[in-house]
C-alpha cells in the first residue's frame, strides 16, 4: 500500500492526514475483503483508502462490510467492470 494524491472528488472536498491506495482489482474473494480489513485496521482518524475491486463477490461483499462498521465511502464504476471505493475514516 503506499501514499498518493488522489483527484478524486471525495478527496478533493476534504482534508486527509494520508491517502492510501490499494489495486485488488486482479484478486478473488475473499483475498480483496481480508486485505481490506487488514488496511482499514491500520487507517487513523482523518485517513482515506481508496480500493479498486473487480470480483462480483468483493463488489457485493465490500459495501455490505463498510455499512456495518460504519465507514463513510464513495463507489464510482472505472474501466473494465472495475469499482473504485473511497472510504474515509472518522
């Protein structure tokens, strides 16, 4: 995972401590939704994650795990049948 800077419309209306980005784009579930955790665990207050997915199982099972812990996020459909979520931590 490393920093970036991001032109994303969430990202650009705030102000972030460290913007992260991850590419699970070529992994199947559940590799994508056990790396999420794992990146959201390491996320402060202030940070944002932005995650790239392509497997039918992560686009439904993503979301589904961000409402129930809470985490406000943004999904735009990208190239490919790709999804890009933005999650921002509180």
């Amino acid at each position: 995972m490393s920093a970036i800077i991001v032109s994303d419309y969430l990202v650009k209306k705030k102000k972030y401590n460290m913007i992260f980005e991850y590419d699970a784009s070529d992994e199947k579930c559940p590799l994508p939704l056990v790396n999420l955790r794992l990146r959201l665990k390491k996320m402060q207050k202030g940070d944002v994650c932005i995650f790239t997915i392509a497997d039918k199982g992560s686009i439904e099972d993503i979301p589904k795990l961000l409402n129930k812990l809470g985490y406000q996020y943004d999904q735009s459909i990208i190239e490919n049948g790709r999804i890009r979520i933005t999650i921002s931590s509180n």
